[in-house]
C-alpha cells in the first residue's frame, strides 16, 4: 500500500470469537494453549507491533458470514447491504 501512496498504520481484524481474540492479545501463555503450533502464535507478534487491530463484531453484525454460511434471506440481505452492495428485486 505504501507504493500506492495509501500508507496505512494498522490492519482492522475484525472477529466474533472472543476466546480467539483474547488469545491473540494475551501475550501469557495458558496450559490450554500449549498445544498451538509456534506459527499460529504470529498473531500475536504482530498484534504487540501494532501492525493488526483485533476488534469484535457481535455475530448478527458480522457481514463475513454471508461469505461462510448458509443464511436465511433476512439476514443475507441485511449483511449484503452492510457491504454495500444494493439489490435490486
């Protein structure tokens, strides 16, 4: 982004697990936790850089799960307009 001229100082994650996202923030490790593999812990690494933002996104607000789930026309049509996407029918 920085060749486009659009620095940009942190990249928004946005989640509805919150055991995921106190894992990523928690830099002490828990006895739950020591199965993880190293590489899963880069998360964290670039959550205290300050390269990643973790926020939380209620699961009715989440626009993603259109991408992941099968979902009622209600809701589909509620995540599509949080996306922008206006429907014409």
């Amino acid at each position: 982004m920085g060749e486009l001229r659009m620095p940009i100082t942190y990249i928004p994650l946005c989640g509805d697990n919150q055991g995921a996202i106190f894992n990523a923030t928690n830099t002490v490790t828990e006895k739950c936790t020591k199965h993880m593999d190293i590489h899963f812990h880069y998360i964290r690494e670039v959550v205290e850089q300050g390269k990643v933002c973790l926020y939380f996104v209620k699961t009715d607000d989440n626009p993603a799960d259109m991408l992941t789930k099968n979902l009622a026309r209600d809701k589909f049509l509620n995540c599509w307009g949080q996306l922008g996407i206006a429907f014409q029918g």
